[in-house]
C-alpha cells in the first residue's frame, strides 16, 4: 500500500516525508496549492475538515496533524529503518517532551518577517536552554535520533534559509553542531531536493 | 514510587493529575506560586529549564510537557486502570491527532479576555468542526474515551467557567453531549474538588 502525503512543498508535510524516507516506506505525493484555495475545496476539506497541512491516506486509513502522523508510522514500522521512539518507555517520554517544546512555538504558529523580529529575542533563550541540554547530551530527548529532530527540520530550515536567522545557530556551539548533524542526513537532503517550495507559496497556511 | 506533580492548581498540571487518577496512579503535589515567581527559582529551573509547567518527578525520572507526560502514563501503564490510548496502532493514530488539534490553539497558547474575544468566532468554527466529528462518533477519536479528551478537560473547563463562554458548547448539541460526559467523569470532579485555582492566579504563565 502506497502512502499518499499531501502537498509536500511546506513545512509540516516535509516532517511527515522525511519520516516516511527514514522508515523506508513507499510513498506519493499530490499538490494541494494554496494560493489557489485547493486546501479549501469540499474535497480537500472531507479528508482534513479544518483545511490545514499535512493528510496522509493510506489504504482506508487517513489521517491529519503532522507530529501524530510521525507518531504512528514511528509506532507502525517500529522495527524498520531508523528507530525514532527510543528503546524504553522513559527514553519514548524524553522524545515525546522535546517534540512537544519545539521552538518554533516561541515564534507563533505562522512565522512572518514582523514577528521573528519581536521574538527574536525570546527565540534566543529558548535556543540556549537548547544549547544547554546539547552541551550534555548528543541529542535533545537523549544519545538517539528521533521524531522529535524530525519535526524541528522543517522549522529551522525556514529559519536559516527564508528567515536568514542563521546566527542564532551558528552563536550556539553545540546547537549549531546538532544542526549541522541533523540537518545533513540524506533523508533531509531528499526531502529539499525533492520539494522546493516555490517563492509565491512562502509558509502561508502552514500548521 | 509515589509521582511528584508540580503546581497542581494550573491548567495544564490538571492533565497531568487527571490521567493519574485514571490511571489509578499514586502522587503528591507540589505547590509552585506563579505569582511570587517560584516557576524561575534556579531549583526550579533545574527540574524545568523553560519555566513552564508541569513538571513531574518519579524516582530519578524527571519529564515535562503535559501531554507528554500522559502519554508516558497511559504506555507505561496501559493495562491499568482506563485504557487512553486505544487498541489498534490506527486508533492511537486517532487519539494523537486529536490531542494535536485541541480547540484551545485556536486561541493562543495564553487565552485572556481580548484574544477571546477576538477569537471567538474562530473558535466557534473549530467547534462546528467538532459538532460534525461528534454526530458521527460518540467521542473524536472514535467510540472510546482517551488521551484526547483528558486534554480537553481543562481548557474547556476554562471556556465555560471563568470565561463564561459556554453557549458556545451548549449551541452545539453533539458538542453539548460530548462535554457532559467527559466533564462528568469521576476523575475530573475530583481534580477540581481538589486544586481550586485561587482567583489571583488566573491562567498566566500556564502553558
């Protein structure tokens, strides 16, 4: 059974395709545009009724909200390709809690020019309590990759590309070198290979 | 082990004390006073970097993030007390989009009176969207109580309480339903019988 991700030029769908490549599951993807209103079309709207990014349907199962949709294929093809949960159930609780945190909170649910600016400064402490778990620990949730690097991909992409905020990495030491680690791992390279996003889209709509 | 629970009068540490209670889990709480600043004591601060709550101990493990720590809960005891995570891969699937979505993002992470006021028409259009899920399926994730719901719990106690907005649970009949059942749940009677939030608090810091 193939998977079908929708619309895989934005943010929260990347998260969802970069899972699937380090699962190895088979996957396709169909456009949805925004700027067109297609997120909004009666159709659209049956599979995701509040018109948001990302829907997957595979086989009879869809399912929406793109951190509960890593969760399951995670959970579904646990032994298959990379491990993303962790071994124990306090190493899945540590995996679960960073992916909840996510800094791109710190920033509102659509980042835009005006409020990186004001937030700027507090996008800033939440990148040094990262850096201090990171001086301890190779990764946040532990010494494992896990979904919850998956989903900070997407956002902190944004953040050094779009957003040329790349300093507020590069100023922290071992937040930059876990972004340089996480950041080159051919499923993500993949992923912007395969799904630029075109610069009449920028990130609206994007959950 | 007895689970340490800070701060059990806020919202979200209600989660937290609700799911243990479902869970029939033994804890304590531990009071920390928002107003006088005892969530950026440096002892605190070493328990929860952010400053945010909750927060919970049990033995040498420390977690945070509310619903993360429900989800640790209800795995690490899933056959005691209430099942919250559903018993195939796909309905977990179900409770994880739905503990994604919780109508409470409609309205900031900091709901006060403006942001409501300005969002209530927002609001009422991701209540629509309920009201629809709910004429189908006894609860959002389907015919089972979960996970999802404990998270409603305290959000929308906030709705038709302090910010007297429940007509907008009762217009909706499904909806209506829905919260009388939940609400009514032993356990949830019980947290609010037990941690009144004292007026001076209100909901601030409370992420």
């Amino acid at each position: 059974m193939v998977v079908k991700v929708y619309s895989p030029v934005y943010a929260c769908p990347k998260r969802v395709i970069v899972c699937l490549i380090e699962k190895g599951i088979e996957f396709e993807t169909v456009p949805v545009d925004l700027v067109k209103g297609e997120h909004k079309t009666p159709e659209y709207l049956k599979l995701q009724p509040f018109g948001f990014l990302p829907v997957i349907q595979d086989g009879d199962f869809t399912l929406y909200e793109s951190r509960a949709i890593i969760r399951y294929y995670a959970e579904k093809y646990k032994s298959q390709g990379t491990d993303l949960l962790g071994n124990t159930i306090e190493e899945r609780g540590l995996v679960e809690q960073w992916l909840e945190i996510l800094f791109s909170s710190a920033l509102g649910l659509l980042p835009d020019e005006k409020i990186i600016k004001e937030s700027e400064e507090k996008l800033g402490k939440v990148l040094d309590m990262y850096e201090e778990r990171l001086s301890k620990s190779k990764y946040l949730a532990g010494g494992f990759f896990s979904l919850a690097y998956l989903s900070h991909l997407p956002f902190t992409q944004y953040l050094v590309g779009p957003m040329q905020k790349e300093h507020l990495i590069r100023e922290r030491k071992h937040v930059s070198a876990w972004w340089d680690d996480i950041s080159n791992r051919p499923s993500w390279k993949k992923v912007l290979e395969l799904y630029k996003v075109p610069p009449k889209f920028k990130y609206a709509g994007v959950q």
